[in-house]
C-alpha cells in the first residue's frame, strides 16, 4: 500500500502595511501563492485581497480559508492541516509581517510538527526584527516582551523591571502598544526611564512615512512626533 506524502505548509509573511507587496517581498512569494490554495488566516477578507495583489491572475473561488482569530477552538487547529495530510501544500497569513512571530499562526505551526508536516519558513518583513536592526542596539542578546500591562501602576513596575533587566543582563527590551496608545506609552516612557537611558522608537516600517530613531529618554522629551494609529515597535536599551 502507497504511504500518502503529505504537503507542506509554508509560513508565507505579508506586508506591513499599504505598500505594493513586491516591493518588499520576495519573488518566492508570488511562486507560493500561485501554486496553493489553501491557507490558514486571521482575516478573510484581508488575506484575499492581500493574495490577489500579490497574484492578479489567481483564482479566488479555488481558495479555501481557515480562519484562526481569538474565536476559534484550539480543538479546531488540527483540522485546518487536513489538506497537508492529503498531499496538499498549505500557506499561513499574518495580517501583517512574519507568521509566527507575534502572531497566532504559531498554533498552526506546533500542531504541524506534531503531525510530521514539514514547515517552510519563508523570507519577508518582521516589524521587530527590522527596528531592532535599525536601533543600533544590542542584537545577540534582547526580548520581545509584547504589550505592556494597561494599568498605569503595573505599566510603570514594568517599565521599570525591563529598564533594570537591560543593564543587568545588557539586553535590548522590545515592545509593542496599540496604536491609538503609542502617544501616552512614549510620554510614560519618557516621565518612568532614567534621563541617559536609550529608547528606539520605528514606526510605519518599510512604508513611505516610515520614520526610526534612538535618542536618550532626554532627547526625547524635546522630540514632537505624532505616533497616533501608526504601527510602531518600542525598543529599550539602558
């Protein structure tokens, strides 16, 4: 009896914003796409107009979608890969950047391995990655904290603990905040952090109005930038 081989799924990243996919992605990209058909997104409707960018000449209809967002049942995830198990390619979407990274994608990643499915990582643009490199700060030692609590009580200790964590250890402290927030993080930042500590601040990466700097706590507080809805990652290094 012939052992079915099984498909493969492809962590396939997506832009960071409204910018033509191809001037920032890989043609491998656009190869992936063509060729499969089924896909594991956060948001249908977005993933569909993403891939029709990338592809014009790709048929939607053929698509399948499975959708994983905060409502779906991690009882759910194995079934997605149904396809892989029956010989066929699979991609994974993030609405923006890298599958995986900050992204919920990973659920979909551990269950593959789980199952023997090989996992192909494609090449695209990560927010964090991408500022981190631009920061000038420590990149063989850091860590991607997430968001920060909302309490402003528990904001300010941890603000503080990673202030602390990154001259003891000497490691860059990312982090990220709602875009309707990044105003009020960057004045906390600014009123909690010792006045020599540095903040690298990178927003609307690889877009046109794409802005990145690193200054002290104190360059900062003489610094008017508007950061209101605007993608940004928050890297602190003391």
């Amino acid at each position: 009896m012939e052992i079915q081989k099984k498909g493969k799924l492809y962590l396939i990243p997506s832009t960071l914003g409204d910018i033509a996919p191809l001037e920032v992605l890989p043609i491998s990209i656009k190869r992936a796409i063509e060729h499969i058909d089924h896909y594991v997104v956060e948001n249908e409707k977005t993933a569909r107009h993403f891939i029709k960018k990338v592809s014009s000449r790709k048929s939607q209809p053929a698509l399948q979608l499975f959708l994983l967002n905060k409502f779906t049942e991690p009882s759910e995830i194995p079934g997605f890969l149904d396809p892989c198990l029956d010989g066929l390619d699979m991609g994974i979407l993030s609405e923006a950047g890298c599958p995986g990274i900050a992204d919920p994608g990973a659920a979909v990643v551990e269950v593959a391995h789980e199952k023997g499915i090989q996992v192909v990582p494609l090449v695209g643009p990560s927010s964090i990655f991408l500022a981190l490199m631009a920061s000038g700060f420590n990149g063989q030692n850091f860590a991607f904290n997430g968001y920060l609590p909302i309490d402003t009580t528990e904001r300010k200790k941890e603000i503080k603990r990673l202030e602390k964590k990154s001259r003891e250890e000497k490691q860059s402290q990312i982090f990220i905040e709602t875009p309707y927030r990044n105003n009020k993080l960057k004045e906390e930042l600014e009123r909690t952090l010792v006045p020599n500590t540095k903040l690298c601040i990178a927003v609307d990466i690889t877009l046109n109005t794409e802005y990145i700097a690193t200054k002290t706590i104190t360059q900062w507080k003489g610094e008017q930038i508007d950061l209101h809805k605007r993608p940004a990652i928050f890297i602190v290094q003391a």
